[in-house]
C-alpha cells in the first residue's frame, strides 16, 4: 500500500521536475505544443459528432425531473467529450513525438544520475514509432474485447467502465516506464514482469496519470512530464 500511494504522487512530481529544470522544458516544448493542437482538434471533431449524433437523439418530456435528468446526462456528455478529446490528444503525441519522449527520458535520466549515463541512441524515427503503434494496437484490442460487456443489463456499463479503467492504469504505467526500461535492453516479456513484479507501485503510477487525465486540458502538459514521471519512478524501483 506503501509503494501504491508514493507512486500515485508521481505524476504531480513529473511536472514539477519537468518545469524546474531548464533541459527538460525546452525538450518538453515541442511535444506539449503538438498535444495542444491535437487536443482542440480533437475537442471541436467530437463535439461536432456529438453534435450531429448524439444530443439530437435525447428527448425526454416537459416535467421538471425530466429537465434534472437531461442536465445530468449532458455534464456526463461533456465529461465524456473532455476524456475523448484527452485520449486521442495523448495518442497523436506519443506517435508524433516518440523520438523527443527517448531524448526527454534520457535527459532525465543524467540528471538523476549524473550526466556520465550513456546516450546509445539514435535517431532512427522508424523504431520508435513501430513500438508505439504495436503498444497501442494491445490497448485498442483489449478495450475492443471487453466492448461486448456493454449489452450485459444493469451491470455491463459500469463493469466495461471499470475494466476500461484498470487497462488504461497499466496500459499508461508500461508506455511510460517504456522509455526507461528500453534503455535497458529489456524486451516486451521483461518489461511485464518488470511491472508485474512491481505490481503496486506500476498501478498507483498508472492511476496517477489516469486520475490528471480526466481533469480539462491537462492532456496538453501531462504526456511529456509522465515521460518525465515514469523515468524518475523506474529510476527509484531499479535502485532497490
């Protein structure tokens, strides 16, 4: 429990060590400003389409529970249309960025450290961006698989909400500390049991950052610091 609660503050201390030291921003720049664009893009494409499908099909009556109803489904709709916005933002700029997120780590890295950490490196764009396509195809793949969950009545909406939420946790541990524990030499099954074997600490990190996701515009800073994040926590695991 220990470990769990320390590592859910990492996402809080990725950003403050992000701004605070001089290589880390300006590394962080370009990413956080291709988050932005992506960001709005994405909120104007979803409310369009919620817009034009969704809102137009809720209709209830003229009584006044009927009208605390409609509020109440449209704050979720917003709330839905921030968290979407949020996650495609977050996907673009991993893809877009993955290279700068190699550099940032390893910039994190030295200053942990000390700058005698070794830059092995390249600047290969092909690598990285295949790694990132291949972790996000398993994310997409299991929220396709538990989809289903869905038509269940009464508890299939919240049990495929639940679910969602523990594969996005670990999904958000493992793209973060990626950066890290490639550097290395770790293959993908040495990276789960990695995870596995620090099972509190990668889901209280892992939570952390889903937890900032859901608050309005933070998708636009929190990609680059939990780049940030993950490497000081993967940092302090690989220490013990």
């Amino acid at each position: 429990m220990k470990n769990f609660l320390i590592a859910i503050t990492y996402p809080i201390k990725g950003i403050q060590f992000t701004f605070s030291h001089k290589p880390l921003r300006q590394l962080a720049i370009i990413p956080i400003g291709l988050s932005f664009i992506f960001f709005l893009a994405a909120l104007y494409c979803v409310y369009v389409a919620m817009q034009a499908y969704i809102f137009p099909g809720i209709e209830y009556g003229d009584a006044w529970y009927f009208s605390v109803l409609e509020s109440i489904v449209f704050f979720f709709a917003y709330c839905l249309l921030f968290i979407v916005s949020a996650v495609i933002s977050f996907l673009f700029t991993d893809l877009s960025s993955s290279l700068i997120f190699d550099r940032l780590s390893l910039r994190t890295q030295q200053i942990l450290q000390g700058d005698d950490v070794r830059d092995d490196s390249s600047l290969n764009f092909v690598e990285p961006v295949i790694s990132e396509i291949r972790k996000f195809s398993i994310y997409i793949i299991a929220l396709i698989v538990i989809f289903p969950l869905n038509i269940i009545p009464v508890i299939g909406h919240p049990l495929f909400i639940g679910l969602s939420a523990l594969i996005s946790t670990f999904f958000f541990s493992y793209d973060f500390f990626d950066h890290s524990l490639s550097r290395q030499g770790m293959n993908f099954n040495e990276k789960k049991k990695f995870i596995v074997t620090n099972k509190s600490s990668s889901l209280g990190f892992g939570l952390g950052v889903f937890l900032l996701f859901l608050i309005p515009f933070s998708a636009v800073i929190l990609v680059p610091c939990s780049v940030v994040a993950g490497t000081m926590l993967v940092h302090k695991l690989s220490e013990k």
